[in-house]
C-alpha cells in the first residue's frame, strides 16, 4: 500500500511537458531578431529548434521540414519567410516580414504578424501634431494594401494623406518635389525598401530641413538624423504576441482561424529639439498610446 501511495505521489508530481516541436528560421543574427526569438522561446511551451539562414550557403529548408516534423513553424524576417512561404502541411507563424502584409495571397498554412503599426495609432499621433495633409511616399507593389487603410484611418480621423506612389527609390527622391510648400504638413516614412534606402532617406531629412515640415517615422534610429517622432516595434513584446499565435496552432486551432494581426504593443519616441525647431508644440504624446496588459 506504501508503494502504491508513493507511486501515485510520483505521478501526481507537476512537471512542464513540451506542447509539441517549434522550428524557428531566422535570416540573420541581429539584435531585433534575437530579442523576439528569445521572448517567443520563453513563451511557447515546446521544444524549440533555431535555424539562422546566414549561417548557411544554402539552406534545403523543405528537406529538414520533412526530417525534423516540427508541429509548427515561425520565420522571423523577409528571407525566411520567403524561403518558408512555400513549405506546405505546416502552419507558420510569420514575423519582420514585409511582404506578409503586401496584399499578396497568403497560403492556407501562413499568419502572422504584420511589421507596420496599425495605421489608426499614426492618424491620433498627426493629429496631435497639429498635422491635416500628410505626404508619404510608398510603393504599390510592398505598401499599397497598408496604404488602402490608412487612407480610410485618415478618412475617419480628418486627416488628408498626399499619395505619392512610387515604384524606384529614384522617384521617391523626385517626387518630394511635389510635396512641397501647403501640399503637405509633414512627411510619413513608412518601412518600404523602395522609399527607404540611403539616398531616399537623405532626401527626405533634408526636405524636412528645407520645408521646415516633420518626419514621422517607425524606427528612433531615424531621430539621430532629423525625424521628429517614431513609433517603434517592441520585439519583446511582439515575440510574446507570436508566441501566443504559435500556442494556438500547437493546441489545434487551425491557422486560417489566427488571422495575421498588426503590431500589439509599440514605444513612442521624440526628438523634442526637432519639435521646438519646428514650432510644433503638442500635449504630452506618451498619453496616447498607454501601454496595453500583454
């Protein structure tokens, strides 16, 4: 009987059992990636694989699906998701990928989170600003279905968006031109790799300087250069988010039911000698944007 008992006593002992198996292909060892890897490794009750692609010449991803059988898959970056987006009977979770949320048709198999900011949270902090037109340069090709909701966002909020689409970063640069004087209030920068490169973005901080006009923008690293607020992704935080998406399919729920979601949490930064540079003097713009319960 005492052996009985304490069998039972062993069996009846807590113990975390892994979910299932998650495999995590990452382009590259950076900072963001890293970070959002780690809190999504933290989060999902699962053994947990990395695979970072740089690491490799080539890389036959389908083949070590087929060797390895992870219950679910999560790219973090542009070229793991591309190199996965194909792979089918597994469902993936994306992260830091543009083209998730380009208006491409997304496989059965594929959610995620989209790297821009929900548009509604840019309309409340313009209209702090004190901001009615607002130009932004974008690429149909990588932006266009962002673009179509921030214009219904900037419908809704009274504010007017000055579309300049463009398909080079060569007529990005021409068509600041175009935005000048009460053609805008201040320029929008969104993360498209053809409005933002070297030379683009050059462009865009000296107009800044010359119209004495804004820049709005989703990265801080662009504050050290002239933009006057970001808004800023929070990997941590979006790791969590992604974790939680991988927990659902790991329990069953089918990812045409977890569809891709924006952002859930973000940091607002400013440039205040900017700001005051510029005349704009708004209410404290932290209160906007209160940090939301994870």
């Amino acid at each position: 009987m005492k052996l009985l008992l304490l069998l039972l006593g062993v069996l009846l002992i807590p113990t975390t059992v892994p979910a299932g198996e998650l495999l995590i292909v990452q382009s590259v060892r950076d900072n963001a990636g890293s970070e959002l890897q780690q809190s999504v490794s933290h989060t999902v009750p699962a053994r947990v694989q990395v695979l970072l692609l740089n690491d490799y010449a080539e890389v036959d991803l389908p083949r070590i699906v087929r060797e390895e059988q992870p219950d679910v898959l999560l790219t973090i970056g542009e070229s793991a998701y591309r190199a996965c987006r194909k792979i089918r009977g597994v469902p993936l979770v994306a992260v830091m990928a543009i083209s998730l949320g380009a208006g491409r048709s997304i496989p059965a198999n594929v959610t995620g989170i989209d790297i821009r900011i929900d548009p509604t949270r840019y309309m409340a902090l313009f209209k702090a600003l004190g901001l009615k037109r607002i130009g932004v340069e974008y690429d149909p090709a990588r932006s266009g279905l962002y673009l179509a909701k921030a214009q219904h966002a900037a419908t809704l909020a009274g504010i007017e968006l000055a579309l300049r689409p463009v398909r080079e970063p060569r007529e990005a640069v021409k068509s600041l031109e175009s935005l000048k004087g009460n053609a805008s209030d201040g320029l929008w920068l969104l993360p498209d790799p053809t409005t933002v490169t070297a030379v683009t973005l050059a462009a865009d901080f000296n107009f800044s300087l010359e119209q004495k006009k804004p820049v709005v923008s989703y990265t801080e690293e662009h504050l050290r250069r002239g933009a006057a607020v970001t808004l800023n992704q929070e990997w941590g935080s979006m790791g969590l988010q992604a974790g939680q998406m991988v927990g659902r399919l790991l329990g069953g729920t089918p990812p045409r039911e977890i569809p891709p979601q924006s952002p859930r949490n973000f940091r607002l930064t400013c440039n205040e000698s900017v700001l005051s540079k510029l005349g704009i003097h708004p209410p404290p713009l932290e209160r906007l944007f209160p940090k939301p319960r994870e």
